[in-house]
C-alpha cells in the first residue's frame, strides 16, 4: 500500500513579516506552504487543506495557541503542531505539550533551527507510516494465507469478518451477503446491536439502507461525524457516532456482499489507512467468499446425489407401494425437519391419510392438513375424491409428540403424488417457522421425490402384473373346480376360510394376503390330475390315490416355480397334504417342520372338504366336520391351529357355537 507524500505546512502567526520569512525558507527547502494570521482562520486552513505539520504562535488574536490545539484534538485531528512563542514559561510549555503539541521553539528563532524540527517530526512520521505500512502488509499476507489455506464457506467468513475487525480496530461491524438470484441481503455475521431483519430483499430500502446502497452502486460508503458524501444516506449518516465505512466484496465485477466497521479513529490518517486497509481486504474476501460458496454449493449437491443414491437403493426389491410410502415419509420427517406431515394414499375402497407432527393435541390440525392433502389432489387430478373417504391414521402409532401444537404454521408446502397414469395420493409438509435453507431443501426434496416416483410406478406395475398373475391363477383354479361338478367353489371357499384365521391371528397383513390366495390356490395341481379320478363317485384305487391323486402338491408347485411373486405360496401348495404325525405326503413331514400357513389350510381344506357334497358321499355337517377335526388333533392335523380354526370360525359366524361343542 502506498500514500502520496505530504508536504505541505501551515504556517500560522499574527505577524505577517514572520510567516513570510518561514514560508520562504522552507519553500527553499522543498515544502510548500500555506498561510494564515488568526487563530479561527488557521483552524479552518487546516482542515480543508489537511498539512502535514503545522507552525503556531501562541499568541494570536480570536484564537490563542493554546485554544488552537484544543480544539484540533477535540475534533480528533491529530496533525503535528510546533508552537513558537517569544515569551516562553514553563507552564505554557507544559500545558501545549499535554494538549498534543509535537515541539516549541522560542522566538527569535534561526531559520536552521525551524527546518531542523520540521524534519525532525516529519521523518518520525515517515517511519511510523512505513512501520504501519509493513504491518499492513504482513496483516494482508497473514489474512491471505488463512483465506487461502480453507475452502470451508463458514471458516471463511469467520476469517474475513474478524480480519476486517481487527485491521482496523473496530469493535462493531456486520457482514452480510448478497443473493443475486433471489435479490436479497442476508445477514451472517454481527458484533453489536443491529436492527433489521436478517434477511432482507432489496426491495426494503428502510431496511439496512447504507448496506443496500453498497450493494447497488458497487462503492465504498464513509461516513464520518454524520457527515457522509452520498445524499441519499443523509438521514442515517445523522444518526452515526464516529466514523463507519461500508464496502463491497466483489469477485471480479460482481458484488457477492458487504462489509461495515464502525467506531473507527476519525483522523485523517487513520480514516485513510483505514478504508485503504478495508478495501484491500474486501477484494480478497469477495474472491475468497465467491470461491468457497461455489466450494460449498458444489459438496451440498455431491452430498445430496450421494443421499438420493442411497434413498434410491432402498426400493431395490421393494414391491408393495404402501412400503413405499412409508419409507418415503420416514426419510422426510428424519432428513427435513418438519413439525407436521401428511400424505393421502389412494385405495380402492377406503383411503388413508397418513401423519405425523412434533406437535401433541393436534386434531385441528390433522383435519386441516387432510382437507389440504384432498384438496392439492383434487385440483391435479381427473378424478374428484371426498374427505368422508379418507380415513386418518398416524404414522408412528408409539410416538409420544414433544411440542405444543401451534394455532398456524408459518409455512406450508404442498405436492400432488400424480404420474400420467398413476394417481397415488398427495404430500402436504408444515414447518412452525420458515426453514433457512429452504430452496435447497426444495431441490433434494424434488430429488426424492423423483425416485420415489419410479419406485412406486415400479410397484404398482408389478403389483398390476401380479394381480394379472393371480386373476390367471385364480381362473385356473376355477377351472380345477370346475372338472369336478361337485367340488365347485371348493378353492374360494378355502382362501375364504383361511383369510379368516389369518385375521383372528391378527398377522400382518403381508401373511394374510399369502395364506388367502395358498387358500385359492392349494390345488392348482388337480388340472393335471385325469378328470375320470376327480369326478370318480366310489373310492379311489389304491394306485389312482397313490400313484396320481397324491402327486398333486407336488404338480401344483411346479406349475408355479417360474412365477417370482407366487414363490412365496410353494411352501402351501406342496405341504398342505403333510399331517402333524408324519404320515402325510408328499415328503412325510411331522410337527413344526410343516410351514405354518400350510398346517392352517390343511385343516381348512380338511374341513371345507367335509362339509360339501362329494360324489361319494353327502356334506357331513358343520357339527360332524368339527367333530371329525377333533378327533385328528394330533395326529393328521396339528392340535393348536385346530382350536384356533373352530374359535375364529364361530367368531365370523361360520360356524354355530352349538356346533363347536359337539362331542
């Protein structure tokens, strides 16, 4: 950093014989020279022609030596001053020195001895400024090497908002940056009280006005003693005690933030290597803020692709879209930070609104949030659907909410879950207060919510393909039935059964779908079992039983083993002929090495089969089957799923509570 070379002195004596001499001598000695003869009017000389030193008698009319110096440093101008006087005493001497007076010389002087002085107290300030300059230097180097040494955006501001402190030793200051995109100003660092919201548009001129001022016109703003050169700050210059500076952080031309420091000296020395300081500084921190911004911004989207690989990866496999779902909202509530969320899932009878809050005693709003939720689907959808439909369930059914719930939500964002073809639902999240990064969240949560399109458009496609799968399967097993006139229905009538334990074991329901359609599809075997066996009307021959009937299971498996979804129904189809005893087929399996499912629909089977009309015999009777089921507990059937069958039978009313007791 350099400063212009000053040398310029005021010469101030009532004698005008006097000034002329010094002025001339001094000026032989390459300094220029200003003059004035009054106390008041070399008090105005200096400030507007700011000299670097100044030669004052003591003894001037209006405004004495002693007065002169006064009121210099009280207005904080610390210019070197000599006194002269032709009547020196000691407490003169000692009172111009105590009020800042750098020398004094007694009149009548040698014209030596004036420029001795002069150089004298100039040369000491030559090496204060280079001594200065040098620290500025190493400050700007030091400054440099940390800003240099991070790419972290936060350490960075912290680097450059103390740094600008410390430089010029100012215990007051904001930094603020500037959004371009989104033109608004928002406030990262402070020291001191500051009035003004922390984020504020451009648009707000009352709001942090010097700052915006900055921002607009790209230039330093001075404002010194509630003087300052730009019109429009007027107002708030009033208001300023000292001196502050406001200046741009640029990265290149583009202003990416201001800096302001307040308290400073008001000097002119001070003030100048000050905003030279400041500025130098701010165009380092504007490049070093840039970067580490570009830094940042580039690290939060490789942390964000590396989340949304990682949330994507979790559906590999997934094929039930409420599971789906589910997982999509545990991500939100865990990653998003919202106090409430609610999503509408479409079924085809009754439908579900799911929630969740931080907020306990809610039920205002979970009905609020329902209405919203039917509502942003309504409106971007083809069909129309009414709240009288959607049935509200939590989503953490255990959750224990922390919060009071509040009277609104500050904000709210709203997505229909609609892909072309497929209509699933819509997403309704609620913040109690604005979240700051709220932009980028949105962009993740797009990002999301992209991969959970495809997962759900993949499982509903699946579960379509599957449900195509298992209408084929299911007419199949209408057409086994159907080669037996006797035994039509016989299928239904076992998946209708077995649905019914499932549910009064309360299984999931992911178990109980499985043992419903093992129930429907237990015999899918008998299509290739010859129709004279199935519709013969006396007892099967020991090799029609053995050598055909009893390869059923094992044909049934096999018509399914290529079927990925239907793997899960195997276990069913070939064991539902195993007995608790072991003397089943086709394997000869005993006790719980059987698969559950396959021991319910065995007695199921067992006892369908008993109570239709066969073409070797008529229905025996609810009464006679439950008797029949008892006295094989044990031994064909397996004992505990025997008693529970009876109970969740007569517990649907298939079954007479008279008829469950008969002995």
């Amino acid at each position: 950093m350099t400063h212009e070379e000053n040398n310029l002195i005021l010469i101030l004596d009532d004698d005008i014989a006097m000034c002329s001499n010094i002025a001339s001598y001094l000026q032989r000695q390459g300094y220029t020279t200003c003059q004035a003869h009054d106390g008041l009017d070399g008090l105005d000389l200096l400030f507007e022609k700011h000299p670097a030193l100044a030669i004052v008698d003591l003894h001037m009319p209006h405004l004495d030596g002693h007065g002169f110096l006064r009121e210099l440093r009280a207005k904080g101008n610390s210019t070197p001053i000599i006194i002269t006087t032709g009547e020196p005493d000691m407490d003169s001497v000692i009172d111009v020195l105590q009020h800042g007076a750098q020398d004094f010389i007694v009149k009548p002087f040698n014209l030596n001895d004036i420029f001795f002085k002069v150089e004298q107290i100039l040369d000491t300030i030559r090496h204060h400024r280079k001594a200065e300059l040098l620290s500025e230097l190493l400050e700007l180097h030091s400054i440099s090497s940390k800003l240099a040494a991070t790419s972290d955006h936060n350490e960075v501001l912290d680097v450059v908002f103390h740094s600008c402190l410390q430089a010029v030793n100012s215990h007051h200051g904001y930094l603020m940056l500037f959004d371009d995109e989104q033109q608004k100003l928002s406030l990262v660092r402070a020291v001191g009280e500051y009035h003004g919201a922390e984020c504020s548009s451009m648009e707000h001129q009352d709001e942090w006005p010097e700052a915006k001022w900055v921002c607009i016109h790209n230039r330093t703003v001075y404002i010194h003693n509630g003087l300052c050169e730009i019109p429009e700050l007027s107002e708030i210059s009033q208001r300023i005690d000292g001196a502050m500076i406001v200046t741009p952080l640029r990265a290149a031309d583009q202003v990416v933030g201001v800096i302001c420091v307040e308290g400073l000296a008001g000097d002119q020395l001070n003030g100048q290597l000050g905003r030279s300081l400041l500025e130098i500084l701010a165009a380092q921190a504007g490049t070093a803020i840039k970067h580490a911004g570009l830094y940042h911004t580039l690290n939060q989207r490789i942390s964000d692709l590396n989340f949304i690989s990682d949330y994507a990866e979790q559906f590999v496999g997934m094929v039930d879209p409420e599971d789906v779902l589910i997982s999509f909202l545990d991500t939100i509530r865990a990653y998003f930070s919202v106090d409430f969320l609610g999503v509408l899932l479409l079924k085809k009878r009754f439908h579900s609104f799911l929630y969740w809050s931080h907020c306990e005693n809610c039920s205002d709003q979970i009905q609020s949030v329902l209405h919203e939720s039917v509502t942003c689907f309504n409106d971007n959808s083809s069909h129309q659907i009414t709240e009288s439909r959607v049935k509200p369930l939590p989503l953490l059914p255990d959750f224990q909410a922390t919060r009071i719930c509040p009277s609104a939500f500050e904000h709210s964002h709203s997505i229909p879950l609609i892909w072309g073809d497929f209509e699933f639902g819509a997403l309704v999240l609620k913040w109690e207060r604005k979240p700051d990064q709220l932009e980028n969240q949105r962009k993740l949560l797009r990002g999301i919510i992209n991969q959970t399109r495809f997962a759900l458009t993949n499982a509903k496609l699946y579960s379509d393909i599957k449900e195509n799968y298992l209408r084929t399967i299911k007419a199949l097993a209408i057409a086994v039935d159907a080669k037996d006139a006797y035994t039509h229905g016989h299928s239904e009538n076992v998946m209708r059964y077995s649905e019914i334990v499932a549910r009064y074991l309360k299984l999931p329901e992911n178990e109980i779908e499985r043992i419903k359609n093992g129930g429907l599809l237990h015999d899918i075997g008998k299509i290739g079992i010859p129709g004279y066996i199935l519709n013969k009307p006396e007892p099967l021959t020991d090799e029609e039983f053995n050598g055909v009937m009893k390869t059923h299971p094992t044909l049934g498996a096999n018509i399914i083993k290529d079927v990925p979804f239907l793997q899960e129904l195997n276990p069913i189809i070939l064991y539902h002929h195993e007995n608790f005893d072991g003397t089943g087929y086709p394997l000869g399996l005993k006790g719980e090495s059987i698969p559950f499912d396959a021991r319910i629909v065995h007695v199921v089977d067992a006892y369908e089969a008993m109570t239709s009309n066969r073409p070797y015999r008529k229905s025996l009777g609810s009464a006679e089957a439950v008797k029949r089921l008892r006295a094989c507990s044990g031994g064909q059937f397996d004992p505990s799923i025997v008693s529970i069958f009876i109970e969740s039978m007569v517990d649907a009313n298939e079954i007479s509570l008279e008829d469950s007791i008969s002995m």
